[in-house]
C-alpha cells in the first residue's frame, strides 16, 4: 500500500457520459498529479495541484477538469467521454512542487475507466 | 524540453542472466532521473533515483542504475534476474517543476 488512494479502480461508463476520480494523497504530503496511461500514449502528464492551487498543466483535454479541496484529496473529472479517453488513469503525490532530492512521486494503483 | 527514450519495448531474459534496460534523456540541464516499476494490475513503484553525487545508484529488490552525462543515458541493471522481476519499468525524467516525464516503458520478460 502507497498510502495514495484511488478510487474507483474500475469504472465502466458509456460515450458521452461524465465520471469523476477521487484521490486521496499520501499523508503530509501537499501535491497531487494526475496521469493518464494509454495503449498509445503511454504515461502522459495531466495536471498538478499544489495545497488547493493549480500548479502546472500537461496534456490534459479541455473535457477534462480538476480540483484539489481543502483536505487535500483531488478529483479528476472527465465529461463527453469518448471511446479514446478509456485508459488507467494514476494519481500520485509529493510533499513539495518542485524537484528536490528527496522530493519523489507516490503512485496510487490506479482507475481503470472504460468506455463503450 | 526534457524527454526520455527507452530503447526496446519488450525484453526477454532467462532466470539467473543479467537484465539490462536501457534509457538515454534529453535535458538541457542536469536533470532528476527515476526509474519506476509496474507489476501487472498495480500502479508505479519507484525503483531508484539520481539527483546529485554518486552516479551508480542503487535501488529496491538488486537494482541498480548508472548516470553517465558524457552518453545522457541512465540504464538499470541487475546481475541476475529473477521471475518476480517480469514487469514493466518506466524511465522518467524531471527537472524544476517535479513533473515526471516518462519513456514508453519496457516489458521485462523473465523465462525459466
């Protein structure tokens, strides 16, 4: 167990549907990250919070939106979902927003979202 | 633009042979380099990374990985793989804003 929880870890829904992602962070830390890994895209860098603010953007479609709340856990929401947007879908978390020595990335295993 | 390739999707050792994966980046500084492991059904465990000082880094379960700047490659290694070593190893690099960005991965089969 990573301490990074995701849910749900299976999610199948329908074209033009909308879901919603949870996370939980690692406890302490304050950053969470969004991933998408697909067949043909690979691990593909979505979006980052740090403490309740945005702090970057990645590949992440304008269907697609997040949040992170007060109590740090994240949502991941994905609406007009099409066939290409089933994929496994990683949070993961750090401590700081930045790159440190001792600043490293826990992953979460993962929502795995279907789309039909 | 920070990138990384992994050379070979897919690669196949015997039980008991060295497994060599191989990852080479792209950085116009000096980069963070991380390798990652995903066992089937699970998500990414990080296996070691490079951040400054010592270039041979050693990591979880025999793994070991060597910076080289002069090749800007950081392959991972173990001198003798074992069947609960088949799994998919992702290299990533990161830099500043600790965004990891990933290789394509590399299967890692191990044959009896």
């Amino acid at each position: 167990d990573s301490g990074v929880t995701q849910t749900p870890k299976h999610l199948i829904t329908a074209t033009g549907q909308r879901v919603t992602l949870r996370c939980s962070p690692r406890s302490g830390d304050l950053s969470v990250y969004w991933y998408q890994q697909s067949l043909d895209q690979g691990l593909q860098f979505l979006i980052q919070y740090y403490n309740g603010e945005e702090r970057a953007k990645g590949n992440i479609l304008e269907r697609f939106s997040a949040q992170q709340f007060p109590d740090l856990h994240s949502e991941l929401n994905l609406s007009s979902l099409e066939l290409g947007d089933s994929a496994l879908y990683f949070c993961a978390s750090s401590v700081s927003p930045t790159a440190s020595g001792a600043n490293v990335l826990t992953f979460g295993a993962g929502s795995r979202l279907t789309v039909l | 633009a920070q990138s990384v390739t992994q050379l070979g999707s897919h690669v196949s050792v015997s039980e008991g042979a060295l497994v060599l994966l191989r990852c080479n980046y792209s950085s116009s500084v000096p980069p963070y380099l991380f390798w990652y492991v995903q066992y089937p059904n699970q998500g990414l465990q990080l296996l070691l990374k490079y951040t400054t000082g010592a270039t041979l880094v050693k990591g979880i379960n025999g793994f070991e990985a060597e910076f080289k700047k002069s090749e800007t490659s950081f392959h991972l290694t173990k001198p003798s793989a074992h069947m609960s070593d088949a799994a998919e190893y992702f290299c990533a690099v990161s830099r500043g804003a600790n965004n990891l960005f990933f290789g394509t991965g590399t299967r890692l089969t191990v044959i009896p």
